[in-house]
C-alpha cells in the first residue's frame, strides 16, 4: 500500500494532490545519472491532472489545413496552421536525404532558458506535414501509420478501408465513424468494442455480429437494445425473439427517421436498465483508471494494454515502468512523454520512436543520448542537433541540467506557451475543452474559428437509403447541428448501401464529437457501489454537474456485477 510522503497544491488548477512513497520510489529510478553524477528527478508540481492537459496540448490530430510544402511549394495537407510560423515539409520530403537537420544546431547559451532556446529550434527545424508513415491512400489520416485506403481516420494503426474514426486498432477493416476499436470489421458508431463484426450503434461489446444499439454485451449474435449479455442470440431489449421479428426490426434503420428514433429509445432504455462495472477491463491485477486490459499495478490510467507498472499514463501498449505517458508502446522507464514508441530511458519526448537515454526530443527517431533536438535520425551524443563527443555530451548536459533546476525547468514537460498548436485545435480539448477565457489563462493559444459563410443546402437527402442516387455524391450536405458544410464520398456510400444504413445528417468532427461525449472523462471519483456500498474509485462521478445528483447509471463494484452479469 502506497504511503503519502507530500501533500501538494497544483500550481495550474490549486487542486490538492499527493506524493507516495512509491511516486518517490519512481523518480529516483528515472534520474539519469550523467558523467558519474545521478541527478535526482524532482516531484511535479502540477496534478496529474494538469500535467495531462499539457502533453496533450502538444498533439493534433485532427484539425487539418491545406498549406505548402516549404521545400518544394507543392501543396499539402498539413496539422500545422501556416500562420504559427513553423516550417513544415511534405513527410516524403521530410523523411528523405533532402534534409539536414544537424544544419540547424546551435551551442546552448547558459544565461537564458533552456526551453526558451528549444522551443526557438522548434520553430527552426521543419517538421513532417503529417504523422502517416508506410501508408497507402491515406492522403487525409494523422496519427496514422501502417493504414490503407483510410480517410479522416486519426490516431489509429493497421486499418484497412476505415473512414471517419478515431483509435482504431487491431486490423480492422470497412469500419466508419467509431471510436476506441479493436480487430473489428464492418462496423458504424461503435465505441470501445473488440472483434465485432457487422455491427452498428453498440458500446463495450466483445465479439457481437450483426446486432444494433447494445451495451456490454459479449458473444452475441442478432441482438438489438440489448446490454449486460453474454452468450445470446435473436434478443430484442434482452428478450428473445424469433428470426422473424429480429428482422422485422432490423429493416427499420434503412430510414433516417426511424433510426434516429429508435435510437434514442434504445439508449433512453438502456441508460435506466443496464448495469455498469465500475471501470471497463480484464486480466488485471492491483489497477486504478479505467479501460484497462492484461495490465499489472497500474494507477490512475486509462485505456492501458499489456502494461505494468504504470501512473497517470494514458493510450499505452507494452508499457513498463513509467509515469505521465500519452499516446506509445513498447517503451520502459519514461517519464512526461507524448506519443513515443520503442524507447527506453527518456523524459520529455514526443512524437518519437526508438529512442534511449534521450531528454526533451522532438520528431526523433532512433536515436541515442541526445539532448533538446528536433527532427534527428541515428545519432547520438547531440544537444540542440549539435553533435558532440560522448565526454563533451555529458559535460554539456550535467550544465544544462543544472540550469534547467535554477530556473524551475527540471521534471517539466515543454510549457503550454510553446506549443505549436491553439489548445481547441489539440487532443487536450477533446478530454478537457477550456473556454477560450480558461485557455489563455493556462497559457494556451487559442485558434478562433474562420467566419464564413456556409453553403445552405438545397439538396433533399431521401429518408430511407434505398431512395438515394449517385448524384448525392456531387452535394453539400450541411450539419442539422453546426450548419458547417459537409460532402458524401463514393466510399462511404457504398457502405451505407452494403449495410442499409440512411444518410448521417451530421457533420463528422460533429459525430466524432457526439461519440466522445459517451465516455466517462478521465478522471476517478471515490463512491460506493450502489448495490453493497463497497468503496470504489470510477469515472461515473457521484455528482456530475454540483447538483448533488449522480449520474443515472447503475454503478457496481466488480463483485456486484459479476453476480449480476455472469
């Protein structure tokens, strides 16, 4: 059990939170020792909380431009705004020999920042238009590398023929607009399932096929408005039902106007009825978060696979032995990093892959004791992309550090000021969306939407898919909700038509939005199990909204639910 050595107050949000021993234990194992000197990891002075936030406000994957490349003056998509000053490169161009970014190093000057002078590389060093590497006809994917034929699919690997979705996994295939998937094929608007095929509108589900509006069900088959099953076959609302009325009422959601109605009353009923297990995930030993999966002594994490040893991590695989990590795999003995894969030993990376012993590494990868550089591939021994000898190197760094603890720099992740994106264009305002207020106050930047004029849409979308003709490709479509202007691409029609599916009325960041808005936040409450009274720590707050109601779910602890479930 976890002692508390210090109690501290956040210097972001002034919310209290504490230091264990364990906390302690980690930081000293994370301290790098550099010329035969260890130079102890500081405790953060941030929440767990805040400390998210701030990784997260150095992420984009969605908010896409059209811009040029610097290089070649071809235009590109890109996930930087042309107007924050940051020299971009097609990532084919990036990638190639046609670059040199050791051109850029500079010397550290010892009596200014170190972030301040990192942060000036940054805007130097150009940087890949986006993150998609090894995929084909993906022109319009982020985050999203080892893809195929995807479109506005972000933060996903090893998915073929996926439109519109955010994280998915597992190679899965002809999947549109869901969230949070695992090996899944022919799926729309699911969220956080696992090996379902040919299934439409379901959230927690394992191993569903062909079944519509479900809710933690497993191994089921031909199943509408159904939740907490295992095992089941032809069940309407948890009953059975014959073959006959199954598709009677699957033959419904062909119409717009039917589906949407049908639904909200699926929801409504399952949102009242079903049990909710007070964090989603198996096979774990001594965990705190939630949507967590053969992991091990893990704390205050989130969606965690095959990992041990983790806290306050976030979008793990293979993890080991690390703290304040968002977004990679595979990697051991971190701390603060963002979107890293492969690496060992580094504090304060991002967007990175196969890096040891590195600090405060951008856009680098396979790299070794490298220090504040931007935009490296293969080297080792350099500090602001200056190579140096190894004796040099450390000398330089135990410098560097030492400046770095003067000035309160020490343990921080890069400071919200410096990123290169507005917060409400991030992966932050997502999980924690500030006002535009809020987010100055942080020290955010903030993108302030484009005004301009939609298109008033003239075209009438017939209500039922049956009715509707190839000339809706040539449209714009305009969101029921924001009135921004949206089109239908041939590949997502054919979808509709394969799975009898109408037409969505809604703009995707709209239905991403929507979908996002399903899930718990990030963030554990202590309450009591609404059967036993156990205490539990969940993402279902207690009181959501400070009116002293809880959310409407039935909250069980595991034992609860697993005399009622299984």
């Amino acid at each position: 059990m976890e002692t508390t050595i210090q109690s501290k107050t956040c210097t972001h949000c002034q919310a209290p939170f504490d230091i264990t021993d364990q906390d302690l234990a980690f930081y000293d194992r994370v301290s790098p020792a550099i010329d035969g000197k260890k130079y102890a990891f500081p405790a953060p002075t941030m929440c767990p909380a805040c400390r998210r936030q701030r990784r997260l406000a150095y992420r984009n994957d969605r908010t896409l431009y059209k811009s040029i490349c610097a290089m070649t003056g071809k235009p590109m998509i890109s996930m930087y705004n042309t107007d924050y000053g940051y020299t971009v490169y097609e990532q084919g161009i990036w990638r190639s020999d046609e670059r040199d970014p050791m051109s850029y190093g500079r010397t550290f000057d010892p009596s200014r920042s170190f972030f301040e002078q990192y942060y000036e590389l940054m805007k130097q060093v150009p940087r890949f238009n986006l993150y998609n590497m090894d995929s084909e006809n993906c022109d319009y994917v982020n985050y999203a590398p080892h893809c195929k034929n995807c479109y506005l699919l972000f933060g996903s690997r090893f998915s073929e023929d996926c439109y519109y979705g955010q994280t998915i996994l597992g190679e899965s295939k002809n999947c549109m607009d869901s969230l949070f998937l695992d090996g899944c094929e022919y799926c729309y608007e699911n969220i956080d399932c696992t090996k379902n095929y040919n299934s439409f509108f379901c959230q927690n589900c394992i191993q569903c096929t062909n079944s519509y509006f479900c809710f933690d069900c497993e191994n089921c088959t031909n199943c509408i408005g159904c939740y907490n099953l295992r095992n089941k076959d032809y069940h309407i609302l948890n009953k059975p039902v014959s073959k006959e009325e199954f598709m009677a009422e699957k033959a419904k959601f062909s119409s717009h106007t039917k589906l949407m109605e049908s639904k909200k009353f699926y929801e409504d009923h399952i949102r009242g009825n079903a049990i909710f297990r007070f964090y989603r995930g198996r096979q774990n030993e001594n965990v705190s978060g939630d949507f967590i999966f053969q992991s091990k002594n893990i704390k205050d994490s989130f969606s965690i696979y095959e990992s041990k040893d983790l806290a306050f991590c976030a979008r793990m695989i293979g993890g080991k032995d690390s703290y304040d990590f968002d977004g990679g795999g595979k990697s051991e003995l971190t701390c603060e990093n963002m979107s890293n894969d492969f690496s060992y030993a580094c504090i304060g990376c991002m967007t990175a892959e196969r890096l040891k012993y590195c600090y405060y590494c951008d856009l680098c990868f396979d790299c070794e004791h490298c220090f504040g550089c931007i935009g490296l591939r293969k080297k080792q021994f350099c500090i602001f992309n200056t190579q140096y000898t190894k004796a040099e190197y450390e000398a330089l760094v135990s410098q560097i550090i030492e400046k770095m603890m003067t000035d309160h720099e020490r343990g921080q992740f890069l400071l919200s000021k410096y990123c290169p994106y507005g917060y409400n264009e991030t992966m932050a305002y997502e999980y924690d969306p500030l006002t535009k207020e809020f987010a100055l106050q942080r020290g955010y930047k903030r993108r302030d939407e484009e005004k301009k004029e939609y298109i008033i849409q003239t075209y009438i979308v017939p209500d039922d898919i049956v009715d509707v003709q190839d000339d809706i490709l040539g449209q714009v479509l305009q969101c029921e909700i924001t009135k921004k202007n949206f089109k239908i691409i041939p590949q997502e029609l054919a979808f509709y038509r394969k799975m009898k599916l109408p037409i969505p009325r809604r703009h995707p960041d709209q239905r991403h939005l929507e979908r996002m808005n399903k899930r718990t936040p990030r963030k554990l409450w202590e309450r009591k199990c609404m059967k036993c009274g156990t205490d539990i720590q969940t993402t279902y707050s207690p009181d959501p909204d400070g009116s002293g109601a809880s959310r409407p779910e039935i909250v069980r602890c595991e034992q609860c639910y697993n005399k009622e479930i299984y």
